[in-house]
C-alpha cells in the first residue's frame, strides 16, 4: 500500500513539511527507516538521532525543530501507532468456513463468517460467536463460548464450559480452563478436590502465548474487560482479575487473590493466595506480594513493601558493608575511652 | 443429577437437621450457594458469613451453632469434596476407540477401552494401558509407554522412549522428554550433549498445563508415585523427584537435584542443580535454593536459609535505615565525649 | 550396536588398558553402567566412585590411578560426549514427503529430503531448507523461512514472515513469532499497537520448550549464531542477543534489550527493557537485573550488582541481627560512660 505524504497528512488531520507527492510505503525506526517510510520522534532527548536519520519523514513535535520533511503532531507516538496499524501487512488467517480437516461437532453453534482452519476441534454445543477465527490446530470444549471477532491462535486450548467475550486475542500454545490445583491431605497421600468451576474471560482481552488460566475448583475465574496479559504467567483457579489490569511476562497468581481495576503488575512478580490488590495498584518486577496491597500503591521487593520504603532498605543493605566497619570503629574508639 | 438431604445424610454416614426431602441439586461456597445447593465451612473463622448464606444445607462441624438444615461432620471440608465429587460434571473425553482422524502407529499396543481423539499421533511399539484416553492433538513418541486410567490432554507431548505409569493425569500443554539442555564448550562454541535418557513418571502423579519435565541425558529423570505438579513447572535433566511431593507453579529445579519424598515446593522457587533435598523440607515461595536442605526443614529466601532466620534478617533489614541513623547519633554522641 | 574396547580406543584416538575383545554396548554414569558399558570420570575429585562401578571400561585421566580397564584421555568428558553420540539411539522422525494428513500449502516451497508427519501446517509461500523435519501438529505460518537441517518437534508454532536459520533444533511447544506486549495508553483503555516486526533466528541456534520469542513491533527480535535457550524463557519485542549466548529455563528478557555475545544467564533472571548486556557478561540465577551490565561483568542478585558486592551485602545482612544487638551494647556502655 501507498500513499504520499500529503494523504497521509490529510488522513491523520496533521500540518505537514515536504514534498506533498512524496511516496510512503512504510513505517519504521528512526534507525532504520529507509527514504520512502515514515517514523516518529516521540521523546525530545533522542532528537540526536535526527540529523542521521534516512527517513523520509518523520512524525515530530511542534517544539523540535527540524528542517526535513515532517508531519507535526501535538502526541506523535499516538499518530505514529495509527499509521502503523494502516501500513500493518494483514493477518493470515484460514478462509472463512470449516476447514475438512477440522472436527466440529454437529451440536456446536457457528455464527457468520467464521473461520475454522485445519486440525482444529470444536465441542459439543460449543459456540462461536460471528467472525471469530481459529487459526489451527486450536482445540475448543464442550459448551465453550467465544464472543464475536476474537481470534484464537494455533495451538491454543480451552476447556469446556469456559465464557470467552468478544475481540479477545489469545495467542499461540495457551491453555484456559485446566483443573485447578487443589489437593485435599489423606493422611500422608493427597486427594484430588474436583475443579468443577469455571473460567470467564471478558471482552477486549488479551492474552499472550503459553499462559495458563485455570478454572475455579467452584464458581469461576474471571479476567475483566480489557485486560492485558502477557507470555507465560499463571492464573490459578479462583483468581478475578479487574477491568483495565495489565500483567507482563512470567508472573504468576495464586489461588483466589482479587486484583482489582487498572492494575499494573511487572514482570515475574508472584502473588500469594487470597490476597486483595486495590484499584490502579502498581507491583514491581519479581516482587513478591504476601500481603494485601492499597488501592494506587506501588509496591515492590521481597516480601513487597511501598516502593520508596524497598528503596531506601536497598541502598541501606548496599551500605551495610561500610557500616559494619563503621562500627567496628566506634567501639574501639569507646573502649579507648573506657580505658582512660 | 439430584439428591435428598436424607440420601446425602446417609451416602456420606452423617447426621443431619432439617427437612428430610429438599433437593441438593449442586454444590457452593457459602457466598455463592443457593436454596438447592450444599456447601461447607470449615474454619470456624468464617462463622459470621453463616447468616448470610442462602445455602440450601452446610456441612459444618458439630462444634459450631448453626439453626437451619446441615450435615453434622467432624471433617466438613473432606466430606464437601466427597459431594463436589458426586456433582461434578463429566468431563467430556472422546469416545472409546481411535478417532478416524488420528494416526496410530500399527504397532502401537492399545489397551482396552482406550479412547484417542482427533489429531493424536502414537508411535511405533508405543503402549496405552487400559481405559486410558487423549482427548485431541496428543503425541505420544515411539516406545512410550502410558498406563491405565490415564487423562492425557490435549496437546501434551510425550517424546520416544518415555515411561508414564497409571492414573497420571497430565494438562494441556505439557512437554515431557524434550532434550536436556545439555552442551559441552568446545572453544568458544558449544557442541550439543546426546541426550540419551528417559523419563519416568509413577504412578498418581498429576501434572500441570504447559510443564516441562526434560529427558535424562543418561539414566533418567524421575517423579515418585503421587507428585502434584503445578503449571509451567521446569524440571531439567537426571531430576529425581521423591513420592507424594507437591511443586507450585513457575518453580524451576535443575539438573541432577534430587528433591525428597513428601517435600512441598512453593511457586517460583528456583533450585540450582545437583542438590539434595531432605524428605519433608518445605521450599518458600520465591525461594532461590543453592545448597543442599536437611529434610523437615523450612527454608525461604535467596539465598535460601532456615526460614526462622531468614524472617529474621528480614526484619533486620526493615530496621536498618533507623539503626543507620542509631549509629550517625551514637558517634556525634561519642565524639562529644572524646571532645571533653 | 556394539564396539570391541579396542575398535573404540581406535575410533576416539586414545591408549586403553584392558581386554581388547571386550563388547562395548553403550554408555552410562559411573553408577550405572554395567559390565558391557564405558563410562568416565572427568572430576578427580569423584573417585572415590571408582572402586563400585561396575562398568566394563572408563574414560579417564592419565594421572588417576585405576588398575582395570580404560580409556586414557587428556578429556575425559569431551571424549565421552563423543561415545555418547556414537551409541544415541536414533531420534525417530517421520518419513520424508509429506504426511497425507498435514497440510502444506501449494505455494509452500520444500527443500530435498524434507519430512512433514501428520497434522502440520505450513502456509503460503513458507520455505522449508533440505533435510528439515517437522515431526507432528507443527504450525509454520506464511511467508516464513525455515532453513536446512533443522529440527522442529510436536506442537511448535512459528507465525508468519519469520526467517530461522540452518541446524536449528526447536523443541515441542514453543511459540515464535507471537505478537510482541505493546499497548498505548488511550485515557483510561489500552491500544494495540500493531506488531508488524518479525523474529530472526540465525544458524545453531537451539530452543527450548515452552519457550516464547515475540516478534517486533517494528524491524526484528533476533536470536545469535549458536545461541542455546532453555525451557520456558521469555524473550520479547525486538530483543536482540549475539552469537553464543546460553539462556537458563525461565529467564524473562523485557522489550529492546541488547545481550551480547557469548552471555551466560542463569535460572529465573529477569532483565528489564532496553538494557545494554556486555559481551561474555554472567548474569547469576534468580538475578533481576535493571541496568545496563558491562562486558564480562559477573552480576547476581536484585537489583544485580557486581556479584562480589553482592556477596558481600549478602553476608553483611546475615551479620545484621548480631550488629543489632552489638549497637545495643554499644549504646548502653556510652551512656554509662556519658552518666560518669
């Protein structure tokens, strides 16, 4: 796809600098961006970049000065992701139908322009909601929903009766709706506790590859809408995730915690069970929460305390060598005192 | 399916109150329970959210007061997982045979009732015990030997030459008998170590969604009789795991270690390799275990240490920035004192 | 297959002692291996081992004393690895064509020798190199390159437009090329940022299982010549790592970080984004590492600091309770000297 710099211009509703005829057909890094693509400049502080870029323009603020040609944006991270998404190459996804090496069973319930691609399985009375996808190889349960315009990558597994929204993202090798781990002690040996719940996943999720969300030993796990969950973590069973939560790569949940709204959790942290983390809460890289966090904390460490109180005991124990001889000093110094 | 609380009464062996005849329907927590449903409650604890429930009857203990219809036990939470087992849906498994589109090697050995769904691949001289099923998209490699009453889920992989006992239940996702990760340095490059070896899984064991469990480079990688494991567990090459011992989810253990019989593991634990981990030692959350651990001890931390006094030093670190300031008084107090 | 003692002294170059016509029929530990088995030892310091084995010949080195038969090497574990590879059972793979049951498509180009089993897909205008194998339910997407001699096991899922290089070994249930973790934020919401990048993976490079290597936002995730990745580690967006570089399990790299060449990570690490790591750096297990690290610095703990300094923080907090008390004293005896 093409369009020149004026069209873009137009289309993004931006002033611009340059030869108006001037052919974009991509998008790209200020490093690597060639003479007909267009990048951005978002930070001022990389704006030492600018003089080598090959560029042919550049989406930069009003407050930059910069001679070549250029599209001036009051957010050009924002129009610079716009324009991304118009130069994206599409998806490849199977044509819409069933594929003949699929198995659908005759009670599932498609709706329009649904595309099932090869080696996929769709339960019994499972239903799919319009213009959903599977790419292949995806294996859907019996009385599994999932919503309108989703789209389940290959690999992916969901269990039966799981509740999946509309235009949840699920990417490749995920597994929603395994049992619970729940063990009951039968003297020295543990009893299986059947993991009869559920798992609901709300609209506008998405999920990334190789994450586990199990469903609840009773009633259901939930994710709210709108949450962003990354590769590999775990969710286990009974958890409930709030609307707006984004929670990066490897971190793990255990059983029942409540994370509430518009959380923000880094990357391998680890939570405890039955544990209640308030709205627009913010938990650390590999932090490991065993406590209850307030509503807008920020939280990090081992075990988690406030951020600035973690701080302040990590650049203490980074003192503690110095002080130890510190010490040492002083009670010479006392006992020289003593001897007098 | 539907019970009496009379018949309930009777199938567990308990006394109950209330009206003989009110149909069970299902099972609940106490805050989610409606008027044709059992739940439980087993702490003492949670009393006050007796009055609120809207339970049809409660499993409680004899001990607390409770006016409306229960089942009187000395265990209310083992009995209440006896009844979640008699509610449980049926998990839904394809039917007995070979589904028409898998592909089973000729000279694989199927036990009776075997059920193997969709997609599945078993190999040559491969053997599945008795009543064992794979739901969909399962590989079970050459050699690989799966007993009876297994539930192996969908897109499990099971390489060549693997030996899985009975009962062993494994979730989606998991990959056993991948290569170890095995390299020996040959200048600055690394040339790959064969890894010949196997893996054994005994008896009772359940394994979680996307685990790894690595083949033996030599020998074999071992988990005893009745293992829990969790999701996206790592176990490395020449792991021998112990019976009835129970590992969280995220935990990693590396080559060589050999963890006890009846050891818990919590979540994200991390143990280097060729430890020895003593039967009954309990492993913190998080931990990071570099030495060795006698059995029945608790450690926590990184590096790991007994967890009394790694509980300890914790708090002394909390009370570190105070103690500098301690110090900063102490020596402004001595130096006066030298002054005179 | 079998070899005379002597037809492998022959083979591996070395002096041996011993019954020339004795069968050599594989290979195992010193504890293991029985009487028509070579083992080795490679560490002096294990030979205590060497009086119970029962294996019929040892690889060992010329200063330790052994009176039985052997093989004399200046390496012992270089030359067994060597036998190791010689007596490995084959890995089985399917038959070269195409299984009737995979789908490729016909614009999909395939090399000589190429082996796709049951239940693949390779997409359109895929290429796949001479002598690749993907064993079963293998996803390759669109447009992406797979090059000569490479392994792709069971449940792999490589998505489109992604270029891996020759002799590389992916191990079953790894993801490459899922969309990278990139959302704008948009008042409250969250954006997708279109992932339109593409994942790199250059020549010997072996990966793990379960692993999870995100494709860029824009340009490439790239992975080194040589590099070896463990089971479950997450590398995301536009990542790169130089050539050599060793990654143990469960190590979460964030978005844009630069690791260099012939790296070693340990276990569980986890690097934060854009982060600059050194050539021949060691980034300790477990470490949480969130500042650029230095060429063949030697890093561990959270935050990572130089791994001395880190020792010795480590070992000052173990002091602490008893400086606790140490101050205690301290202050006690100044005031009764400030009280004279």
């Amino acid at each position: 796809m093409q369009r020149t710099l004026k069209q873009l211009a137009e289309w993004l509703g931006l002033e611009f600098r340059g030869e108006p005829s001037l052919l974009i057909e991509g998008v790209s890094t200020l490093e690597m961006a060639g003479a007909n693509m267009v990048t951005f400049l978002a930070n001022p502080k990389y704006k030492d970049q600018l003089p080598g870029t090959r560029a042919g323009a550049v989406i930069i603020s009003p407050e930059v000065p910069y001679e070549r040609a250029c599209l001036i944006s009051r957010n050009p991270y924002a129009d610079f992701t716009k324009v991304v998404g118009l130069y994206a190459p599409p998806i490849p996804r199977p044509a819409p139908g069933i594929h003949p090496l699929a198995v659908v069973h005759p009670e599932a319930h498609l709706g329009q322009d649904v595309a099932i691609g090869p080696f996929c399985v769709v339960g019994a009375k499972a239903r799919l909601g319009d213009h959903t996808v599977l790419t292949a190889q995806v294996f859907i349960g019996d009385d599994t929903v999932v919503g309108d315009h989703c789209i389940v990558y290959a690999n992916v597994v969901v269990r039966e009766r799981v509740a999946i929204g509309n235009r949840v993202i699920i990417h490749p090798g995920t597994v929603i709706g395994a049992d619970g781990f729940g063990f009951a002690p039968v003297g020295e040996t543990y009893a299986k506790i059947p993991q009869i719940g559920t798992v609901v996943i709300e609209d506008d999720v998405e999920i990334g590859a190789n994450v586990t969300i199990d469903r609840a030993s009773l009633g259901e796990t939930r994710l709210g809408q709108g949450c962003k969950i990354d590769n590999l973590v775990q969710i286990a069973h009974n958890v409930t995730i709030g609307p707006l939560t984004v929670i990066a790569a490897q971190t793990g949940i255990s059983g029942s915690s409540k994370v509430g709204r518009h959380v923000m959790i880094g990357g391998q942290a680890g939570l405890s069970g039955h544990l209640t983390i308030g709205d627009h809460a913010v938990l650390g890289a590999q932090a490991g929460i065993t406590r209850d966090v307030p509503e807008k904390q920020f939280v990090s460490g081992y075990p988690a305390r406030p951020h600035t109180e973690s701080m302040r005991q990590l650049a203490a124990v980074a003192r503690l060598p110095e002080l130890i001889k510190k010490i040492q000093r002083l009670e010479a110094r006392l006992q020289a005192l003593e001897e007098k």
